[in-house]
C-alpha cells in the first residue's frame, strides 16, 4: 500500500543516515513534455552535444570558408582588379591550406602586403623573379609581413614602394649593386631604395657618412646641400641600391630579419651573378658582405668595407674609396664610369 511504502522510505533514510542518494533514488520521474518529439532527432541531438567552443569553430570556418568564396568570385568577375586574384601555378600551398595556417586575425582582413609581389613592375625583373614569388617562403614571407600590419605595426617601406629598387634599375642595365642591410626605421625615410631618402627629408648619419666617403674618394664630386639625399640618379645610370632585408618594422631595426628576406636576396644575387658579368658589387656590413659566397670573382668585381653608419663608419668605412674602385673597374671592362653626384 502507499502508506507502507512511505513508512519503508523513510526507516531506509533512517538507516543509512537520510543520505541525498537513497531519497533521490526513491523520487517519482517526473514526466516529460511529449511535444518536443515531433522535431527531427538528429537536430535536437546536435543542439543538446555541441560545446559553445565547437559552435566558435563552425563559425570561424564558416567565415572562412565564405571568404575563399567571395575571393574566388571577385577573381573570375575582374582579374586584374586585385593583386589576391592573380592565379600561382606551382604553388606548393593551396588558398585552403593558406586559410587554415593563418590567424583568424588574418582571415577577416584585407592584408594589403598579402601579395606584395603584384607592386614589382618592371617587367624585365619580374621574368627573372616569377619563379621565386611562387616559393613556399615567399609566400610565408608574405603573410608574416601581413600579419605585422594586422596587428597594427607600421612597416616601411609603404608597400608599393618595397621593389623600388627592382623598378628603378631595370635588369639589363645593372652595372653597380650596393647592398645595405634594411630600410631606415623612422617615419618618412624608407624609399625603396638602400641609404636613398625622399627629396626634403633630412640625410640620416648612414647618408651623411656616404656623402663624405664620396667627398674624399670622387675629386669633382660636390656634396648636396641639406636636406638632399636621394640617390635616384645613380638608379637610372645602372645602379642597384638593394638592401639585403626589403621591409621593416617602424622604429625597429632588424624586425624583419628572420621573415624570409635573406633567401630572396641571396636568390636576386645569384641571378644577377649568373645571368651578367662585370657587375661591381660593393658590400656593406656583415649582412651584405654574407652574399659574396655565390658570386664569381672571376667575372665580377667585389668591393667589401664595414657599414657606413655611425658605428663603423670609422672601423674601415671611411677611406675604402669604394666609388672610385667602381669606376676603374668598369672603365677597365669597357663601360661608361658612374656619375656619383647626387
């Protein structure tokens, strides 16, 4: 009867200490709604399972996924509207891998250094560097740079100007490389082109430290009056003012260093290295003097002195007379000397 059944609960609870399991036990079930029945098992199951950092995930890939999407779209609408649209044969990481390796961070915003190569113009370089925009590292190289932007770094040069270089000294014309180490760090400085500043700006101590190399080594070489140090001229005359490391962080020497640079450098040398002969490269600093190892001395020049900064300038900079070594050199060869003034 209920009423034993009431008596019996309750000298169980008695025995066993009136413990939360035995009254739970002996709880009626309390009957369910029978209406949510009538939805689809496998929805509700679904809803009930997953954990708010699995639905996080299906989100994010969801965003993904919908941005690979829009991007393929905009590529087959208008191709050249975009460098991301640009197809990479050979690539050895597809757009999907690419989606999965980045930060989320990356993938929501528009990473204008993604595909920095598309700001190489000159068509002369580009046929000699095609091969190594589509190397893993270049691509990799690509997105740390992007990431650095991302996250709301300033990096110098502004990106239509990091092959500055390349587009100023078309291939066939190189008769001098000077090689530097990475673009100057303070605001309004970097141009694309090593130890060169925009007309107006003020010579940093590295220029500075040229300008009085020349003063001593080129007799009718007359110094520009301040603020001038562009050294664009020399550009247009065969001059390849490469650093060995094309972008920075801004107020932060060597942030780029280990970003993948160095490889593509070595790769720019070895081309030129292979590809022309009597070329003078003239080395600063351990960082450029590091790309001597794949030139051929038996038919190129290499001039090699410490860098011009302030902090080794007088270590070995000052009376290497690199200019004039230049110019004997390729007069000996049979080419017109470099006009160095500035």
């Amino acid at each position: 009867s209920r009423r034993a059944f009431w008596v019996f609960r309750a000298n169980l609870n008695r025995a066993f200490g009136g413990g939360p399991m035995i009254t739970q036990f002996f709880k009626p079930i309390p009957k369910t709604p029978q209406k949510t029945e009538n939805k689809s098992p496998q929805n509700s199951s679904t809803k009930m399972d997953l954990s708010p950092d699995q639905k996080k995930k299906i989100a994010e890939k969801r965003a993904i996924a919908l941005q690979i999407l829009q991007t393929k779209k905009k590529a087959k609408l208008n191709p050249d509207s975009s460098p991301q649209s640009e197809p990479q044969s050979g690539d050895s990481v597809s757009e999907t891998d690419d989606s999965k390796t980045a930060p989320s961070s990356l993938a929501s915003s528009p990473l204008s250094y993604s595909k920095i190569s598309s700001f190489l113009t000159d068509q002369s370089w580009r046929s000699h560097l095609e091969n190594e925009f589509k190397k893993s590292y270049f691509k990799d190289l690509c997105r740390k740079i992007a990431k650095e932007e991302a996250s709301g770094r300033q990096v110098f040069p502004p990106k239509e100007l990091v092959f500055k270089a390349f587009d100023s000294c078309p291939f066939d014309n190189i008769r001098v490389v000077i090689l530097g180490q990475d673009p100057y760090h303070d605001n309004g400085q970097a141009e694309g082109l090593c130890f060169s500043v925009p007309i107006g700006v003020k010579q940093p101590g590295s220029l500075r430290n040229i300008i009085r190399e020349l003063s001593s080594d080129i007799e009718s070489f007359t110094p520009p009056k301040p603020p001038h140090g562009h050294l664009a001229k020399w550009s247009q005359q065969g001059v390849l003012l490469l650093n060995t490391v094309l972008t920075v962080n801004a107020h932060l020497a060597n942030s780029h260093a280990r970003f993948g640079w160095q490889t593509f450098t070595d790769a720019v040398i070895r081309i030129i290295g292979s590809k022309t002969k009597n070329v003078v490269f003239i080395l600063w600093g351990k960082q450029a003097q590091k790309k001597c190892v794949s030139i051929n001395r038996q038919k190129h020049c290499i001039i090699e002195s410490p860098h011009p900064s302030g902090l080794s300038a007088h270590r070995g900079f000052f009376g290497s007379k690199p200019f004039s070594q230049a110019n004997a050199y390729l007069l000996k060869h049979g080419f017109d000397e470099i006009d160095w003034q500035i």
